[in-house]
C-alpha cells in the first residue's frame, strides 16, 4: 500500500468503528428505532458488548494514528520551508526520518531542498 494513502484508510477505518460504536450503543442502551433500521446489531446478542469495546478502542486507536499523521505532515512542510540554513540542519534528522516514514515525494522534495542548501547526503 501506498504510504501516502494512510490517511485516507485511517479516516475511513476511524468512519466505520464509530459507525459500529454508536450501532452497538444504540442496541445495548437506547434502542433508537431509527439507527437499528440502519444497522441491526442486536441479532449478534452478547456479541454487542464485544463490538462496543472493540470499536471504541480501534476508534480512539485510528483517530490517535491521523491526528499523529497530519501532526508530521505539517510539521515537516513547516520545517522544509525555512528560510535559514542552520535551522534546517537542526532540524534535518526529524526530516529525515518523516521521510522515510511517508517515503515517495517526502524524500524527493527532502532531497531537492538538501541540493538548494548544498548539503552532502550520507549513502
């Protein structure tokens, strides 16, 4: 997979537990005729509570995942578009290793902006 499609199957993973989240709450406590018309959970019996936990944490765990994403995103746009040498080099081995994590255009542009600061790369 692409790694810079992750946000799109973190977004729409985190979409589908809390889908799951509020159809299992909804069979266990509030018995909402109209969400149980959408999503009837409540044929899978004591199955419910385990959805309910699952989804819940796969929910917390995936929102924590695109929020950490976007976080780096921004951070390495922000820290590739400094205007001072020096900065940059503090800041390079954070760069890199955002790069290589997201890999693909990250570490093109990471390069081409090494080449505009004229900095030997380690091979």
């Amino acid at each position: 997979m692409a790694k810079d499609k992750l946000f799109i199957l973190f977004t729409i993973i985190s979409v589908v537990s809390i889908i799951f989240f509020i159809a299992s709450l909804n069979g266990l406590v509030f018995q909402n005729p109209s969400v149980t018309r959408l999503i009837n959970i409540s044929k899978l019996g004591s199955w419910q509570y385990w959805i309910l936990v699952a989804s819940f944490i796969i929910f917390i765990y995936f929102v924590y995942e695109t929020s950490a994403y976007v976080n780096d995103i921004f951070k390495f746009k922000k820290m590739i578009n400094t205007e001072s040498k020096k900065i940059f080099l503090k800041n390079l081995p954070e760069l890199e290793k955002i790069s290589k994590k997201f890999g693909g255009s990250y570490k093109i542009k990471l390069n081409e902006v090494k080449k505009r600061w004229n900095i030997k790369t380690k091979n």
